[in-house]
C-alpha cells in the first residue's frame, strides 16, 4: 500500500504540521521533489510530494505558484520554515485552501533529506509487498493450472485474487465465476471492437478489462473490479491470461486427437475391421454398446458438429463420432439413443437427424450412408427426424435396383473419387450440399464451412472433371442420384 500523506504526517519525529487539505491526505505519494523552481512543471509527473523553501516566492507571487503545482498533479506541498520564511506565506495558504492543494509546514529542524528517505522506505516496501503478491499469486495460478482445475478453476481462483469476477468467452459461449455471466453479453459487444489486445472500459460500476487470448481460436479475457486494477493485479491478469491460453490449446490439442480417435474408429468398423473397432472402443471409452444398434446421423455445421460432441461426451452407453459431415450416434438398438442425441442436438442448435434401427454389426457401412442419406432428407425437408425407412420409401431410388444404382453413381462419380483420395479436395461433398441448397453458393458454403468463392472453385473443379454442365437441370438431377445411391 503506497505511503499517503496522512501516513507521512503520523510519524512524529518529521514534526510535519497541516495547514490545507485536512480533508485530501489519503492521496498517496508517488515520489518526494525538493525544488525552489517557481514553475517546475517540466519535471515533474504528477503524484510527487514538492519540498521548497519558498526561495523565489512572496505573498503576490505564491497564488500563481500553487495553481501551478495543482494543474501539475502533485500530491501535496511540504513548506521548510526557518529560513526563507518564518512562516509560510499567507497568499500560498489561503490560495491552496481555495484550490485543494494539502500544504504540509516543515519546521527548520526537519531536513528534506528525512522526508524523502521516509518516502523512500515506504515505496521499497510497497513494491517488495507488490512483487510477493505477484508471485504468490503465479503460484496459486498456476498450480491450479497445473492440476484438476483446469480453465474453470484458473478463472475461480484470478477472481478471488483479484477480488471481482471473470469471463472466458469464445465463439461457441461462455464461462464465467460468480455473476460474470450476466455480463456475457455486453462483454461480448466490447469484444466486436477490439482485435487483439487488450481494452478497458467501465460496466455496471465495476472497470473490466479485456483481453484477447493468443489462441488459434478467438478467445477472449474479461476480468471485473470494484476498483482499478493495481500493478500487482495487472500482473495477475496476465498471468491468468497465459496460463489460459496454454490450457486451452493444450485441450485443444487433446480434444482433436480424441475425436480424430473416435472417427478413426468409425472407419474401422465401415471396412468390416469390427473386432479391431470394439477392441479400441473397449480400451479407451469402456464396453461399447451391445449389437445390434441404432444408428443416427446428426447433420449440421462445422462448429455444430464439435459442440453436439461436447454434449454427448461422458454419455458412457453411447459411442459417438464425427464422420464426414456428420455425427455419428450409436446405441443399444430399441433404446433412447434417439431421444439423447436429439436432446444434444437442442441444446446447439438446428440439426437434422436420421435414424436406422436395427443394425446388426456386419451391415454397419451401410447403415452409417442409410442414416446419413436420412439426415440430409431431413435437412431438405424442414423437418427435426426422417427415418431411413421414410426416406427409402420414396423418390426415383426405391424404382432402381440398389446394385445398378449403386455402380452407376460409382462410375459418375469416379472422378471426384481419385480428386477428392489424392487429398486435393473434397469435391464430393461440396457437390452434394451444393446440390441440397439448390446451388445457392452462400447458403451451401456456410453450411461447408467455407468461403463462397472456395466452393465456386471446387464445383469448377467438379464440373471440369465430370465433363458435364452443371447449370443443366438435368444434369444437376442425374448428379443428386448418383450421390444418393453410391
């Protein structure tokens, strides 16, 4: 806590009387100042004790002096008596009282020299206080860091250091300690304004200071206080922000090897690899559910798909994973497998489900493409669910025999295929959202998580490769059954 002038007025030996500013002494004292300059303005950086004799000043010219030293910023005047004055004038006095200005008298047998070393030892201190601070305070962050914490605890523990609230906010939500989530919102405006960096401004009584986080994905610091944070708590914050953004990627990293497992499993049991697949499902996520299953395919976008996983993770008697636009949700045929993946699916919004049951373990590849076709007849559709068993029950498909169907929309498609395996592209499935969005390039790009120009490119591509025109009609219908049936 920094030296005020009523602490440096409490020790006796100075012999320090107040004149003005009885009212003003919790002002801290950044540094002591002895000058006989009439217009020190120059050096000084507000916040300083000034020391004079009052060598240069009498009753006309001290008004001026104090006004002066007011629009300075210092934090008060000590006056040394004895010996250019015997008293301190009575213009600076009556000026000072009129202007705020504290006015300290020195009595002559007080050397300035006593002043500033009192000051001086008072300062050392406080920065020794502030820098163990700190460093107790980089302890216990990172300590919960470190441990079962995570980013959770590291945002509990810099709140109570800091004695106010915190905000982690990314693109997908936020998380917050205390009443910091009803702050989510006007945060969130705040943070369209800043692009990197930090930014502080003043919410509901308390000054918040945000700060982005140096992470792959936008994320974004906020930390509330009653009061200006202090150099320790400045220090605090970004140590706070460090940590975080270590955690995060480092749970970033985490998480995508996890998923990348759980697809990595999924193509195992599409190539008939099933005991290789259980094993591995075994291992790392316990029993797997008994066959035969329920199969649902949960179609939606890029961030969709990573936070519907989100929600279906620690669900023990559900397997689930990504697959090409796709999650994929397996259960225990007969069960509520259904109604767990569309209660996941609410909570982040529009996807669209379809549903195989049952599906014994050696039809597993095809059932994944049945659920898969579903989903996307829903999406067409409007509607929350289709059942495969709706969807092959209608439209050109159920007239051809799955097997000529099937080679010939291999045939068409064997272009795009070898484009798409050669890791070029993915000229496929632009093609078929393309095609569910009845060509409408914003639409079908938001839903690729892509530009539209990308996808321009890509059915450029397709079109070249296929050697068909793709604003025919015809053409366009003839493509949407291939893609169905192979």
């Amino acid at each position: 806590m920094a030296l005020t002038l009523a602490g440096l007025t409490a020790e006796r030996p100075l012999g320090l009387r107040v004149l003005t500013g009885e009212d003003l002494l919790d002002r801290p004292i950044g540094w002591v100042h002895p000058t006989e300059l009439t217009n020190p303005q120059a050096f000084l950086e507000g916040g300083e004790l000034l020391l004079t004799t009052g060598l240069a000043l009498d009753e006309e010219t001290s008004p001026d002096y104090v006004r002066r030293l007011v629009d300075a910023g210092v934090a008060g005047l000590g006056f040394g008596v004895g010996l250019s004055h015997e008293f301190v004038p009575r213009a600076l006095v009556s000026t000072a009282a009129e202007v705020g200005l504290p006015v300290l008298e020195v009595p002559r047998e007080t050397p300035f020299i006593a002043i500033t070393r009192a000051v001086s030892r008072a300062v050392a201190a406080d920065e020794y206080a502030t820098t163990v601070r700190i460093g107790r305070a980089q302890q216990e962050l990172t300590r919960t860091a470190v441990g079962k914490g995570g980013p959770a605890g590291v945002l509990r523990k810099l709140a109570k250091l800091v004695d106010g609230w915190a905000l982690l906010l990314d693109t997908a939500g936020a998380e917050g300690t205390g009443s910091a989530l009803s702050y989510a919102d006007e945060v969130r405006e705040e943070l369209k304004q800043l692009r990197s960096g930090t930014r502080v401004f003043a919410l509901d009584g308390h000054e918040v200071v945000l700060q982005t986080l140096p992470t792959r994905a936008r994320r974004a610091l906020a930390v509330g206080t009653p009061e200006p944070l202090d150099t320790a708590g400045r220090h605090v914050v970004n140590t706070a922000v460090a940590l975080l953004s270590l955690a995060l990627e480092q749970d970033l990293k985490l998480t995508h090897a996890w998923r990348s497992l759980r697809t990595g499993v999924v193509d195992l049991l599409a190539a008939g690899q099933h005991e290789l697949a259980l094993g591995v499902m075994t291992t790392a996520w316990g029993d797997p559910p008994e066959p035969p299953w329920a199969v649902v395919a949960l179609v939606g976008g890029p961030a969709q798909r990573r936070r519907v996983g989100d929600a279906l993770e620690g669900d023990g008697s559900l397997f689930f994973a990504e697959s090409g636009s796709a999650v994929l949700v397996i259960g225990k045929s007969g069960g509520d497998v259904l109604d767990r993946a569309l209660t996941a699916a609410a909570t982040v919004g529009p996807m669209y489900a379809g549903l195989v049951d049952p599906v014994p373990l050696e039809n597993f590849a095809v059932a994944a493409e049945q659920a898969d076709l579903a989903a996307r007849a829903a999406e067409a559709d409007g509607k929350p669910l289709v059942t495969y068993a709706e969807h092959s029950a209608r439209g050109l498909l159920s007239l051809i025999d799955p097997v000529v169907a099937r080679i010939y929309g291999e045939n068409l498609l064997a272009p795009l295929r070898r484009h798409d395996e050669s890791g070029r592209g993915d000229l496929v499935e632009s093609l078929r959202t393309w095609l569910e969005h009845h060509g409408h390039w914003d639409v079908a790009a938001a839903r690729l998580g892509v530009h539209r120009h990308t996808l321009r490119n890509r059915i450029r591509k397709a079109e070249e490769l296929l050697g068909r025109d793709l604003d025919s009609p015809g053409v366009r219908a003839e493509l949407w059954v291939a893609l169905q049936a192979s």
